[in-house]
C-alpha cells in the first residue's frame, strides 16, 4: 500500500498569513496538485501535517477526498504512525514542493528509504544538505518505522527535517533527481509569484512530456503558451474541449464534402484543443470529461481519414480503412504499456494525410498513414511478445 505525507505548516513568503500549501497552482491549489500527483502513483492514504487549519486548507481537503481517497490531517509524528497502515511505504514530499508525477514514480516502487538528491552546487537556496555534497530535492520513500522513531523525540523537533535525518542515518539509498526535472518545473516555492512562474513550467510538462512525439514536438509548444493563459483566466475544461470537438468536426465535414486540405487540418487543430481540454479536465478532477474528450481526440482523426478516402475515391477508401484498423488496433497494443517515442497516435496518423493534401496528393498522404500505422502495430505487438516471453 503507497500512503503519501504532506506538509501545510510553513507560511508564503509574500502572503502574510497565508500557508504556501494553499497558494493558487495550475486552477488548484499547491497541496492539491501535490495529493494529485500521489493519488496517480497510486496513494490509498494521504496524511496531512499541518500546524493550523485555515479555510483555504480545509477547502483544499475536502477536495482532496472527493478523489476517494483517506486524507488524515494530524498535529504530530505520533498522530500519523497512529494512522498510517503499518504495511504502508510512505512518499513525503516537502512543503511547498513543485514536482512532476516522473518525479514522484521513481521512489513509489517497493523498496526501502530513499532520498531524491542533487548535488550541492546545483541546489536552490533553502535546500536541506544530506550529507557534504547532496541536498535533497523534496521527495523521500520512508518506511513506516521513521515515523515512530519521530514520535520518541522530543514534539518539538521540526518534522520534515527530522524524518529525513532519521532516513539518512538509517541508510537510505540516494536517488539522482530525474534529467529534466528542474527545466520542467521541479523545486521548492513559497512565494506566490515564483510559483505562478514554475507553474508554468509543470502545466506544458503535463502535454508536453508525453512519450510520443506529436505530443512532445507539436502539442508541447502549444501547451507551453494556451495551458497557462487558459489556467489564470480559469478556462472552463469543458468549453476547451467542446470548441476543439467543434473545430474536429467541421473539418471532417469539410473533408467529406471535398476540402480535404483544410478540412484535415482543422481536424488536427481540433484534436490538439481536446487534448488540452483533457488537461484540464484532468486537473479539476472532471474525469467524465477528461475521458469523453481523449475518446473524441481518438475517434476524431480516424473519422476525418474516412471521408477523405471517401471523397477521393478508387482504392482511397481501401487505404484509409486499412490505416483506420491499424491505428486502432495500435493503440489497442500500446494502452499501458512504455512507448516508444516513434509510436504513432490517431493524431500523428492525421499529420501525413493533412500535410499531403495540402499538396493536392490526399491518397499518398492516406497510404503513408496506413503504413505508419502498421510499423506502430508491429513494434507493440512484438513489444507485447518480448514482455510474455519474458514472463516466468
């Protein structure tokens, strides 16, 4: 079982009053994302260390448990061994931590402490030292004892510092904090208009650093500048996603009634707004529209490849229902499971047919999607046979 441990102890540096795990990030709160980012590594339990509830707190935490997930707020390490299974592995991240769900994955496997470090001469001010060259980036995989130990000592001990100092003496293994994990965000912010700022960064992470490479090259860029812009003008998720639905569908329209060059594009221009209303979706807890929006980013592709091999005629529509069932039956082989960074997706498909009939060679650009989509389908599927040979 993963239990997470948070801090709302320490106070904004610039709000008076106000504690950094409240201050505004990405359309939440900071120990929102934070308990966001624990229940997608699999957090069953989220304790909560907390010094004083203020209503932004309490807000927060009763948003919290609308993910269904155990959220105990305590005042001591005493409290939290109380509530904490005793098979639990414990992910403590630092009050008024900024990371990424790459971050926190790396230490929610099975194993015993652990640390995520850097250097010392690349760490931000304010970072705690472990050891005479490391300092640590925020995140810690504890045992369940740590926090027994913290409740022998002495109550006023701070308890994020100590319950790493007891991690370090009792051995625990030190992790190199992931490459990109800064450029993307990761660090400690209590003060209200830097977090704005690294916000920024983690929001286009969020698209940007998906595994394949329409998300990475294409949506990314778009992410970097729409996802900030959409956030702070607090952006309804669902009117994003229904203006990329009704870009999509315009384009196959078009598409099916002979403007294949523009009505594909549009499409693709659709998709990548469904995309990034399913980011949002995804960070307000709206699942039923981050869901409904991913199967329209997926559906919408294939319907616009369809009516251009319609419109063309011949053997098109041949083409594009073969590149239809290979693409579908690709991401059929590739849902959960690491891919490739060469690995289509229905939008990826969509770029060579959008791209060819612009150029007035609609069908070329269909038969290079079907055969993009079928190298994608052979690597998952040998992907797949590696994994079951593999297998005891």
């Amino acid at each position: 079982m993963l239990a997470g441990l948070l801090f709302a102890i320490d106070e904004a540096e610039d709000r008076p009053g106000r504690l950094a795990a409240t201050l505004p990030f990405g359309g939440l709160t900071l120990i929102e994302y934070q308990a966001r980012a624990l229940v997608a590594a699999g957090a069953a339990q989220l304790i909560v260390a907390v010094a004083r509830v203020t209503p932004e707190l309490l807000g927060a935490l009763t948003r919290i448990r609308r993910r269904g997930v155990v959220v105990d707020p305590v005042r001591s390490a005493g409290e939290a061994a109380e509530r904490l299974h005793p098979l639990a592995r414990v992910v403590m991240l630092a009050d008024g931590l900024v990371t990424t769900e790459a971050v926190i994955g790396a230490v929610a496997e099975d194993g015993g402490d652990a640390l995520i470090v850097v250097p010392a001469e690349q760490a931000a001010p304010g970072w705690e030292r472990v050891g005479a060259r490391m300092a640590w980036a925020g995140v810690a995989r504890l045992e369940p004892q740590r926090l027994a130990e913290l409740a022998r000592l002495p109550a006023d001990y701070d308890l994020q510092s100590t319950l790493l100092r007891l991690a370090d003496q009792a051995g625990a293994r030190h992790l190199p904090l992931p490459a990109g994990a800064i450029r993307q965000g990761h660090g400690i912010e209590r003060h209200a208009t830097s977090l704005s700022a690294r916000g920024r960064l983690v929001l286009a992470s969020l698209v940007g650093g998906r595994q394949g490479w329409f998300d990475r090259w294409l949506v990314g860029p778009v992410a970097r500048i729409a996802l900030p812009w959409l956030v702070e003008r607090h952006a309804s998720p669902t009117a994003v996603g229904g203006g990329g639905g009704a870009v999509a569908l315009t384009g196959v329209a078009a598409a099916a009634f002979g403007w294949v060059g523009t009505g594909t594009v549009l499409a693709l221009l659709g998709c990548i707004a469904l995309e990034l209303g399913a980011t949002l979706s995804g960070l307000r807890d709206e699942d039923r529209a981050e869901r409904a929006q991913l199967v329209a980013a997926r559906v919408l592709p294939a319907l616009a490849a369809l009516a251009t091999g319609w419109v063309c005629g011949d053997s098109a529509p041949v083409i594009a229902l073969a590149a239809v069932a290979f693409g579908g039956l690709a991401e059929r082989a590739a849902t959960g499971r690491p891919r490739r960074r060469w690995w289509g997706s229905p939008a990826a498909y969509l770029l060579p047919v959008a791209l060819a009939s612009m150029i007035k060679l609609p069908v070329v650009g269909l038969a290079l999607a079907a055969i993009y989509a079928a190298a994608t389908l052979a690597a998952a599927i040998e992907a797949l046979r590696r994994q079951a040979l593999a297998s005891p």
